[in-house]
C-alpha cells in the first residue's frame, strides 16, 4: 500500500512539473479567488471549531464526575 501511495506521488509530481512546463511564462498564477474566498473570521471559527471538539470529551467527563460526585 505505502508503495502505491509512493507511485501516485510521484506521478502526481511529475504531472505537476509537467504542467508547469507547459505553461507559457508571461501567464501568471492568479490565486486571488482563493484567497479571497477565506478571511481570518473563517480560519478563526475553524480554529475555535478544533478547539471544541479536542477539548470536549475532556470537558465531558469532568463534568459527569463532577455531577456524579454530588450524589456520592
């Protein structure tokens, strides 16, 4: 499996070097609607969003021990 992975990678490589190649020199690469297309609020929220989710079974069972020891 690891020397399929490793194939497709280079293949992939040699397409983009291919490509690269191909592409007249006076085009240049536009990444703005990219870009333009993420903000800081997003990456933000994304961010925040993996915060929560590692944090959350933590938090969960604290909490539980916490409600199940005032019954103790």
């Amino acid at each position: 499996m690891k020397n399929i992975k490793r194939i497709v990678a280079v293949l992939f490589a040699a397409l983009a070097l291919t490509l690269a190649a191909v592409t007249p020199a006076s085009a240049a690469l536009d990444f703005t609607p990219l870009t333009g297309a993420v903000d800081a609020v997003t990456i933000v929220a994304a961010l925040a969003a993996i915060a929560a989710l590692k944090m959350l079974p933590g938090v969960a069972k604290w909490g539980f021990n916490k409600v199940i020891g005032w019954f103790n």
